[in-house]
C-alpha cells in the first residue's frame, strides 16, 4: 500500500470520478475524508463500502462554494485525525449554454464552485501542509476544456482554465515546503457530468477522436491522482496531467 | 521572564528550524533576507514558529511590517521613504532602530531592518520587558 496511515480529503467524493478516487486512496491505505453535496445515499454507501472492505473513511456534507465549508469541513478532519496529507479538489459542476443567452448566475455558480471552492480548500490545509507538517499534496481536477474548447461552455472553460493558472502560481509558493500542487485533466469520461454528451456523441467521440479508442472510465484519473500523491509522485509540481486517452492531439482518426 | 539571552536562543532555534541554516550563521546583527536568505513565505514561517516558541500571538503586519508602503505617495517620495513615512515606521515598530535607515531610508533598504536583533527586541517588548 502506497499510502498508508496518510490523511486524504476529496471533494465532490460521492460520484463519479471523485468516488474512484475516493475507493482508489483507501485502497492504497489512505485514510479518506470525502465531501459531498445533495448525494447522501451514494455518499453513505461509499461509506459502508469501503469500511467493510477495512478501510476507514467519513463523508462530511457541504458545499464546497460555501467559504465558511472548507474551514469547518478541514477543522473536522484535523480533529479526527490531525492531518492533512492529500487534498484532491474535485468537485465541479457544468452550466452549459451559449454565451449570448447565459445567465449571470450559471456563470457565478460554475465560478464559484469549480474555482472558488478550490481556492477555499487550499487555503483551508494551506498553513498545515506549508508550516505545521512541511509536506502535503494538492490535487485539483481540472478539465481538458480548459484548453480544447466546446460551444457552450465559457464558465466551464474559464473556472478550469483559472484552476489550472491557480494551481501553477500555488505549486510555486508552496514549494519550498514541500508541498506539491498539480492538475489532473481529464478528458471524456463516463460520468454523470458527461452523459448529455456521450448520449449524444459519446460512440463517434470514442471511435473518431481518441487515439485510445474509448472514453474514460473514473479509475484513469483515480490512478493517476495516486501516482500524484503517493512517492512516486515526489518530485512533480505545478504541471497539468492531461488524461484524455489521447483526445487533446486533435488527431482524426481516418 | 526570559533574558535577553534566552530569548536570543529561542529566536535562533526558531530560525534554524524556518530557515534551514546553521546555528552559528545566526548572530544579533544577522539580516533576514540580506545575511540568511529569507524569502517572503520565511517570514509567515517564522513569525508562526515564534508565536508556538514563545506562547504569543503575533498579529499580521506587526513584527514584520512589509508592505505598509506599498504605493502610497504620503509615506514614499521618489523611492525613498519620507518623513511621513519614517513617523509611521516609528510608529508601527517601536521595538526598531531606525537611525541607519534614516540615513538611507531607500523603499529596497527597508528589508535591511529585519534583523535578528529586531525579532529580540520585538519579544522583548512583548513579553513585558
């Protein structure tokens, strides 16, 4: 086990890639806080899941776009356990819609979660990482829209493109504490979030524009989130990890 | 309350462990940045390492008042801090001897004032000496 007895917080944990990530931490031995929103059902069978399998975990709810969340949510997790070793931002929504109808609200919502709550996150393991324990790793998902764009998508695109700035700006601060802050970007993945799309195009997105022939599945990130937190991830900072099995190439396939 | 000599000890085992210097690189005179190579996340390393040293809290800017400065045109003229802004300093830190400064109070060689002996008399101050 990569991880044992460390102290892992995700958020956005109850679904989708969050929840691989969740399972994939405790599996590595990880002691895993995860935070949810709305999905208390998924949130306590991920509980139950992975403390029979001799894990140990806690879901905490909150919105992560709530400043006060981080601060309560972390506070919790020092008192149970007393450290921070991994935080993996996840949690992330979409407001798709095209740019002259959108609604100032679906961009401050997608704003405030997807980077706001980021940024509240850091901030709240921030002293602990940095200055009690002089370790720690961060770990924002991010998305490859922040670079390979689709129509209706500017509040996506801009929170992850700003994640992606955040995460380079904080990985230099940090540094000299041995605090590593990196991206992961994924690409078409089978979740939730992605299933208007696949429904859609998910067979000619799979068949014609990745390289790999198929879309994601939540466990491509989940491993490359432990490679990111567990040794062999000791010396990379401040880098965006693209896992699209390929997309972002922009290869048709013929 | 602790001597001068033992707060010294203290600072210095502070600095040693923010700093990742050696013992006897730490001498009174001893600048943050110019001598130890302080850089700014150093500062918030040690003022948190002195509050856990020596039971104080250390509000923000108090200790080491950076950026007090920053493009005001009442404390800096031409680069150099002006009689406003020395009043200020005085003010704002009146654990610090400012007469060197006074005689090149350039805004760069403010940093200079960070010294070992500063933090020594700062706690000093603090700690009801």
């Amino acid at each position: 086990m990569l991880l044992k007895d460390q102290v892992a917080l995700v958020t956005g944990g109850s679904r989708g890639i969050g929840k691989a990530i969740v399972q994939a931490l405790a599996r590595e031995g990880a002691k895993v806080a995860f935070v949810y929103r709305g999905s208390q059902q998924a949130a306590e069978e991920l509980e139950k899941e992975i403390t029979a399998a001799g894990g140990t975990t806690k879901a905490w709810q909150a919105d992560v776009s709530d400043p006060e969340a981080a601060k309560r949510v972390v506070g919790g997790v020092m008192a149970d356990w007393g450290r921070v070793d991994i935080l993996v931002n996840n949690a992330g929504v979409i407001r798709d819609g095209l740019f002259i109808r959108m609604d100032p609200e679906n961009w401050k919502t997608v704003l405030n979660t997807n980077l706001d709550g980021t940024f509240y996150f850091c901030r709240a393991v921030a002293e602990q990482m940095a200055l009690r324990q002089r370790s720690g790793r961060i770990i924002n998902v991010s998305s490859v829209a922040a670079d390979h764009v689709n129509a209706g998508q500017t509040n996506y695109a801009a929170s992850k493109g700003a994640v992606n700035a955040f995460t380079r700006a904080l990985a230099v601060e940090l540094g000299s504490r041995s605090v590593t802050v990196n991206a992961v970007a994924p690409g078409f993945i089978e979740t939730d979030m992605s299933e208007a799309v696949r429904n859609k195009a998910g067979d000619f997105i799979a068949k014609k524009l990745v390289p790999l022939r198929r879309l994601g599945k939540p466990e491509d990130i989940a491993g490359v989130v432990v490679f990111l937190a567990g040794p062999a991830g000791a010396y990379v900072t401040g880098q965006v990890i693209t896992v699209d099995g390929g997309l972002s190439l922009g290869a048709v396939t013929a | 309350m602790p001597t001068e000599q033992e707060i010294f000890e203290k600072v210095r085992t502070t600095l040693v462990d923010a700093l990742n210097v050696d013992d006897d690189e730490v001498k009174l005179q001893s600048r943050l940045r110019g001598d130890l190579n302080a850089e700014s996340i150093d500062f918030l390393d040690i003022v948190f390492r002195l509050e856990k040293q020596f039971g104080v809290k250390i509000p923000r800017e108090e200790l080491f008042p950076e950026s007090i400065f920053q493009g005001d045109p009442n404390f800096v003229t031409d680069g150099k801090v002006n009689e406003g802004g020395l009043k200020e300093l005085q003010e704002r830190m009146p654990f610090a001897d400012l007469s060197d400064f006074r005689k090149d109070p350039r805004l760069e060689k403010m940093e200079d004032l960070f010294t070992v002996e500063l933090i020594v008399n700062y706690l000093k101050k603090k700690l009801g000496g």
